[in-house]
C-alpha cells in the first residue's frame, strides 16, 4: 500500500528568504512576509497523476493537512491511521505520523517537504525494517536524493510501485543543514541516516555533487563572464549557490547565505530580498535573475531559491534568466536537461527550451532546459 504523510507548513520560509521553515518563530515571520505554504498544492500535484492512473487507491495517512484532506480532495480513499494534537503541527508529529503508517502496512511512504521534514522521517522509522519513502519536494532545501523532481513525478513513481513490475530501490542519504547556523553564514550539512528509495531514471532526484578544490578556477572563470555579461541600470537578482558567491566577490560586495540579493551597477540594494521585495524590484526597471546549476541534479529554480518564485519569474519578462556554471557542471550532467520547478507549469514550460549558460571568462554554451513534468511520460 501507499502511505502519505504531508509537512503542511513545508516551503512557507522560501519565498521569505528564511532559509527553511524549521520553528513557530519563522513560520510566523514567514506570515508576516505574506509566504504561504505549498505542501498541500504539491501533494495533490501527485496525488492527482496516481487518481489517474490508479483511481480508487486506498492511501494510508495522517489526519487533516498531514495527509487525509490531499487525499479526499484527489478522489482516492484515506485510511487515517494518525492524529496530531490539536494546534500546529511538529516536527514529531511527522516522525509519529511516518511511523503510524509504516505500522500500519504501507510498502511506499510519500513524504512532502523538504530535506528537514524527510529528516523527520527517518527519526520516525527508527532502526527496524522500514519501507521505501519517496519525498515530494515542497521544502526549502531539497539536496537529498531522497525526492522525486517533482510531484508530477512522484505521482508517476507511486502509481508504477502499484503496477505489476517491481520498482528497484537503492539506499540514499537523507542530509540537512541546521538553519540557525545557516542564517549566520555557516553551511554545515550533517547525514541524518538513509532511506530506501525508489530509482526512476529522470524522476528520482541526483545526488547534489560539491564543485570539486580543483574547479574553482573554472567557477571563478565563470564568475568573470557574468560579470562582463552585466549591463548598467539592469538589476541582478544574484541567486544563492557557490558560483553566485564568487560573482558577488568579483563585484566586491557580500552575499548573503542561501539568499538572493539584489544588485543595481555593482551595489547590493536589497541584501537577502524577499519574494514582495524581488517583485518590487522588477516593477522599478529592467532585472534579471542570476541562478546557477546544482551539480549533479541540474536544478536551476526551485531547488534553494524559492524567493525566485514563480511570480517573480513572470515579472522579469520573456528573458528572465541569466545562467552562470563551469562548464565541467553541464558536462556531468550526461546529456541530462537543466531542470526548472518553480510549481507553475505555464512558467515552466515558458522557460523550456535551450538556454545560453556562461561558462568562462569569454566562453558561452547553449543548453536544454525542461520541466520535470515533460520527463513524465
């Protein structure tokens, strides 16, 4: 069977620019900004591809917005196998809730957040024989290969795990970066455990792979062609990421940590901007957004970045993107797209097609860039 367990305030911290969602304090702040949370969106995204393909499935899950309303509202049957206690939910009202429904005899558990809530999870399922858990990713930080690209493909994945023909599994590291120290300048991922996931060429999420020592004089060669590349009166959106960084050191200005920052003739005017700030921003003249490629998963929105909504990508024009990468990060790829998941099809697909991505001081390469969703057959 499927099991389904929904961190229903996933996400609400990126188009804030909270770096993640973790704490009443930051949900409220989140609020306060005017970001709303898209577990539920993204949930009902998959569940509505498993409706189609497997109309009637029985989905254990959680009570409400952990789980039991996404599934209601798709057409399929909720089996409520856990409750929350009244209020907002917790942290250990997901890993309670992941337990419950492996208890209760589910083969797949999808879990939607980011790489905080599927932390969670493996807290819940503990030492002892544990399903296969997919994430759908509706979170801030989404580095685990432990997610679907996105929920399209989830849906895809889950219903195939139904089918007649078994789906492989592999053992995938489930990592998180403490949020505190994040918002302080300091990245420091720690592995949490593994889980058993399911493997689906072009569905299932890479690993993230670090810009090796020996790369950095191509990512600082990079670096200088975006530079060369920026025009006066033009605002860059300069997207978080470790070649974002060094533009911003070749500008001489400071970045912010998983922020986007916004620069106007090489002065940073909105550090650490948030969604209504970056619109604001758009509306006072010509922008662009400055966004790199995650090695080895190939994201280039909706993977860190979710203050570049899908709002503020509409906003930019017919034009919105400029990509920066070395060019060792395309060749790793394998022929693979660049991936755009910014959770508005329409935006997506505008943005497929092939893009011009600076790889060097003076060097530029043409590049496919896809939807998630168009991989899903």
């Amino acid at each position: 069977m499927i099991g389904l367990v929904v961190n229903p305030v996933a996400g609400v911290g990126g188009p804030a620019g909270l770096a993640g969602s973790d704490g009443e304090a930051v949900q409220a702040r989140a609020a306060e900004h005017g970001s709303l949370p898209r577990a539920h969106e993204r949930a009902g995204q998959a569940l509505a591809v498993l409706a189609r393909s497997r109309p009637g499935t029985r989905i254990l899950t959680a009570a409400g917005a952990m789980g039991a309303t996404a599934v209601a509202e798709a057409g399929l049957d909720p089996v409520v196998v856990f409750a929350p206690s009244a209020g907002s939910t917790t942290p250990d009202d997901t890993a309670a809730a992941v337990a419950g429904v492996a208890a209760a005899g589910a083969t797949l558990v999808l879990v939607v957040g980011g790489d905080g809530t599927l932390r969670d999870a493996v807290r819940g399922l503990g030492d002892g024989p544990a399903p296969a858990v997919l994430g759908i990713p509706a979170g801030v930080k989404m580095y685990s290969p432990v997610f679907a690209v996105s929920p399209v493909a989830a849906g895809a994945i889950a219903a195939d795990w139904l089918g007649p023909d078994p789906v492989p599994t592999a053992e995938r590291e489930v990592l998180d970066i403490d949020e505190a120290a994040l918002r302080r300048a300091r990245v420091e991922p720690v592995l949490y455990g593994t889980l058993r996931v399911p493997q689906r060429l072009g569905r299932t999420q890479a690993r993230k792979a670090p810009t090796p020592v020996t790369e950095q004089d191509a990512v600082a060669a990079a670096a200088r062609g975006a530079v060369r590349a920026m025009r006066p009166g033009v605002r860059y959106l300069l997207g978080p990421g470790g070649t974002t960084a060094r533009i911003a050191a070749e500008l001489g200005v400071a970045k912010t940590a998983l922020g986007v920052d916004v620069v106007l003739d090489g002065q940073v005017i909105a550090p650490g901007a948030d969604e209504q700030r970056l619109l604001a921003e758009a509306a006072a003249g010509p922008a662009k957004a400055v966004v790199t490629v995650i090695g080895g998963q190939g994201f280039l929105l909706g993977r860190g970045n979710q203050q570049l909504s899908a709002r503020v990508i509409s906003a930019l024009g017919p034009d919105p993107l400029l990509v920066v990468a070395p060019e060792q990060k395309l060749i790793d790829l394998g022929g693979r797209p660049l991936l755009v998941d910014t959770g508005d099809g329409e935006v997506d697909a505008s943005l497929a097609g092939h893009i011009r991505v600076i790889t060097g001081a003076a060097a530029t390469a043409f590049y496919a860039v896809a939807a998630p969703e168009v991989l899903v057959p």
